[in-house]
C-alpha cells in the first residue's frame, strides 16, 4: 500500500550506495543471495528465539534486497537477475512465518499454516498478474524500475516487512497478528483477481 510513496524517499541513497559498490566489484546477484541468506539467518534465529538479532538481520536482508536493484542499474540489468530477486524474496518471506511455527509449534502451527497459503495465493495472483501484464505489454515504474510488473494492493512489500519486524518484538502475540495479517492477505490476492477481470477480460 506504502511501496509507490516510499520509493522516492529510498532511491536516491540506495542508487548511490548501489553506485558505490558496483564500483568496488560488487555484482547485483550477489547482493541478492547475500541477503537471501541474511534473511534465511534471520529464520534460524527466530527458531531459537533469538527475536532481537532476528530483527536485525531482517532489516539488513531487505537493505540488501533494496540495493540489488541499485547495483544492476548501476552495472547492467538482466532478466536472470529479476528472476533470482523475486524467487529469493518468495523463499524468505515463506522462511519468517515457518521458523515462528518452528519455534512454537503447538501456539503457532495452525496460525502459520493459515498464513503461508495466504501468501502462497497472494504470490500466484502476483505472479499470475505480472505474466499477464507482459503479454499486454503493460509497464509501469510506480514502484521502481523492475523486472516484473509491480501491482499495488492492500498489503505490499514495506507492509509485510513491518509485520515481521512487529512479530519479533511481540513475538507471544503472533498467533493472533498471523490471523489478521493472513485475512489482509486473502483480501489483497482477492482484489488483485478483481482487476484482473476488469484489465484481462476479453471485451463484450
């Protein structure tokens, strides 16, 4: 919902640190799977209950996930590396929801699993959106200049970020934030699949 309003704000200075590194070497697939596997330490720590560091290492995984896309315009864009950025991005935010159930199982379980098939359908009407817009050559940079097309809704990117960072510092109250947030979910891929009808459908 945030995403288009905050990008203004946040681009500048990750294009000139995606600037800096790429003139040190620094390749945009490497900041990708550098804070994949940030993210993926993140999981590991919230498994063992280590919710403060798990905090950290989440927000350093998406300032990396900001900064892969600075590097490639500073360097090169490619195809492989849009595809690499959303296939670790879906990874991680199905690693967060799993490891809380890891580490609560009986108060977490059927929460999660409530969850991560929202997620799981709100990225296949994500996915199925962008493919879509491809074929009617529908581009927009509302949201940055991206790989894939971006459509907005009512839970995006920053408002699924502060959901996992809320969670690590409440982290008794994720049963009942999982809920709520699964539900928003729900309604977000829902609407999607309503203007799906109304930019795909043949005309009458």
């Amino acid at each position: 919902m945030f995403d288009a309003q905050i990008r203004p704000l946040i681009d500048p200075p990750l294009n000139a640190l995606g600037r800096a590194l790429a003139g040190r070497g620094v390749t945009a697939d490497g900041v990708t799977l550098g804070g994949l596997a940030l993210g993926l330490l993140a999981a590991v720590a919230i498994v063992f209950q280590a919710y403060t560091l798990a905090l950290i290492l989440i927000l350093l995984s998406r300032l990396a996930d900001g900064l892969d896309g600075a590097v490639a315009r500073a360097t090169r864009k490619t195809d492989f590396g849009g595809y690499l950025d959303i296939t670790c991005d879906f990874l991680f935010y199905g690693a967060i929801p799993m490891a809380f159930v890891w580490a609560d199982p009986s108060a977490n379980a059927a929460a999660g699993a409530f969850l991560l098939t929202s997620f799981y359908f709100n990225g296949a009407t994500f996915l199925g959106y962008a493919i879509m817009a491809e074929k009617h050559e529908i581009t927009t940079e509302e949201r940055g200049s991206k790989s894939l097309y971006f459509t907005g809704g009512l839970l995006e990117g920053f408002e699924t970020i502060a959901f996992f960072c809320l969670l690590c510092l409440i982290p008794t109250w994720f049963a009942p934030l999982a809920w709520a947030f699964g539900t928003l979910c729900f309604i977000t891929a829902a609407s999607r699949i309503v203007l799906a009808r109304q930019v795909f459908a043949p005309d009458d």
